[in-house]
C-alpha cells in the first residue's frame, strides 16, 4: 500500500504493477475466460456479428459520446467533495481543475481495465496527491466517500428500473441485482457510521504510522459529505449518461428493448464491473448479457454487450492508456525541471 511519505515511492510500485508482464499475462488469461465463456453456449454466432455489422455509427458515436462526459460531472464531483474535505487547507499547490480531475479519473479507469483487483482507485488517490500534494490517504478517502454516493444513486436507479419493468414483465430476473444494489450500499454506509462515530477512538489502537494514515483517510472521507445536495446530483447526473450510454448502444444496433431494461442493464454493468479481474472482464458481458434476455433474444442480447463493451472496455484501454501515458510524460517533465530548478 503506498504511504504518505511521498509521491515518488507509490509511483514506482503502483505503475510496475500497472505495466508488468504479469499484468499482461492476467489480461490475456481474462480474455481467454471471456472467450470460454462465449463458445461455452449454444450462441447464434452468425446472427450476432450480422447484427454488429448493422451497426448505425452515428448512434454509436453519440453512446460513446455520452460516456466520456460522464467523467467531466464525475470529476465536478470529486473536485467539491475534495473542497469539502479541506484540499484547499492542505494542498501545497493550487486545486487541480476540474478538467485534470476528470483526467485522472479516466486513468483511474484504464488502470482498472488493465490490472487486477480494481487498483485504479488507489492509482488515482496516488495521482491526485501527487498534484496537489495532498497525501496518499488523504486522497483516497474522497474516493472512497465517492464510491459511497455511487453506490447510493446506484441502488436508487436500480430500483426504479425495477419497478418500472415489473410493470410489464416478471420482476424476480431483477431481485437479485437490487438485493446486491442494497447489501452493498449499506455495507458502505455502515462503514461510513462506524467511522464517524468511533474511527479516531479505534485509530488509537493502531501502530503509530497506521494511525496517521487511518487519520489522513477519515478526514478525506468524513470530510468530503461537508457538501452533500450537488455531488449526489451530480452522482445521479453521472450514471443517467450511463444509461444513455446503453440507450443508444441499442438505437445503433435497431432493437426495441424497454427503458427500464437498459437502465436495469447499465447499472448492473456497473456492479458487475467491481468484480477484480481487468476491466471485469469475465463477469460483466455474460452478467449483462443475461439480464437484457429478460426483455430480447440471446444472440441480440450478446451483440449488445459486445458492442456496449468496445465503449466502457476497449475504448477506455485506447483512450484511458493514452490519457495515462500523457499524465507521466508530464509529471516527468515537471519532476525534472524541479530538479533543474533546485540545482
């Protein structure tokens, strides 16, 4: 786990495990999973790639579209709820912009997609302390007060979407994916209790340097709910382009599948996606896939998941890798200059 001590020592461990070769060994094991997965079942194959073939590029553009602005209102977000936690008290630079915290979010995302066991979320903590010399723990509890108000506008789409396609059709294929929806947003919430009411009396029991770093981390998260009504629109705001996403996945393709299916799908994808392989590979396309059966054929369902993931999979390796490639050339040219500058 990368300390407080310094951005440098994080870098290095956190960046060889982003660009091992085992890394790329485990990314290359997922799409092999992924690909058992596929021939696994008795799949119209032929139909599948027609359907893909079929795509309109325009619908599919704006899909795309609406998925990368999605990270401009996330970073919005991360950047208030930063502001509510005091960065401005303890940032020895200038508050990063919302343009560069939608950025590092985008690598957060890459790095995700490419490593195992979801360690963009500390690459990102490390990335922001990095520009704006907050700390590593610090930095990481804003995100994880993120993933709090995530998991809260999760659960309540899910729910919606729930009821509204129970309208129309059998809702037992959804009860289990809003039963997950609720156990994980009341496993954060409880954690987010227990550490406002008893975290800095229970921090005592650790070892000194575990003590400041748990401190560091409470006040990051503690702190970011100083301003709650605009990051939980924004929260909300975020995840309804999700769906947009999918919507208009689907457009491209020329199905006719419910509203409620496609928001129960988006938001099942992200649920399915904490799953610790690259990118969820492996769990999100069968997942996806067997939830928009409720509402379309199998094969027409898998074009959909496929296509959905070139957005929220491949593109993110393209773009995400390209973002986070431009992050160090820059941070290696700040570095150096420091040095040249204090030589």
């Amino acid at each position: 786990m990368p300390s407080d001590n310094g951005p440098d020592a994080p870098s290095v461990s956190l960046r060889q495990r982003v660009l091992s070769p085992y890394t790329l060994l485990s990314l290359a094991v997922a799409v092999a999973f992924l690909y058992f997965l596929a021939v696994r079942f008795d799949l119209d194959w032929e139909q599948t790639w027609s359907n893909i073939k079929a795509l309109d590029p325009m619908l599919y553009a704006l899909g795309l579209l609406l998925y990368y602005l999605s990270f401009v209102f996330r970073g919005l977000r991360w950047r208030i709820l930063s502001r509510s936690a005091g960065i401005e008290e303890i940032a020895d630079s200038r508050t990063p912009s919302v343009w560069r915290y939608s950025q590092l979010i985008v690598i957060g995302w890459f790095v995700n997609s490419v490593a195992w066991l979801r360690l963009g979320d500390a690459y990102r903590a490390y990335a922001l302390s990095d520009e704006a010399r907050t700390g590593f723990s610090w930095s990481l509890g804003t995100i994880f007060g993120e993933r709090i108000m995530d998991m809260i506008a999760v659960f309540v789409l899910i729910v919606v979407g729930a009821l509204a396609f129970s309208l129309t059709a059998d809702f037992s294929g959804t009860v289990y994916l809003v039963g997950a929806a609720f156990a994980m947003a009341l496993a954060l919430l409880a954690v987010l209790a227990v550490m406002r009411g008893y975290g800095p009396r229970l921090a005592r029991f650790l070892p000194d340097r575990l003590e400041g770093a748990y401190r560091r981390f409470h006040e990051g998260a503690v702190g970011s709910f100083g301003e709650l009504r605009v990051p939980f629109v924004l929260s909300f705001v975020g995840w309804i382009l999700e769906v947009g996403r999918l919507y208009f996945v689907v457009q491209a393709l020329d199905f006719d599948v419910p509203l409620a299916l496609i928001l129960i799908a988006a938001l099942g994808h992200a649920l399915l996606s904490t799953v610790p392989t690259p990118g969820g590979v492996g769990a999100v396309e069968p997942g996806v896939t067997g939830l928009l059966v409720l509402g379309m054929a199998r094969h027409d369902a898998v074009s959909v998941a496929l296509v959905d993931r070139s957005i929220t999979y491949l593109s993110i390796i393209i773009i995400g890798g390209l973002v986070f490639l431009a992050w160090n050339l820059t941070r290696s040219r700040r570095r150096d200059k420091r040095v040249a500058d204090s030589a």
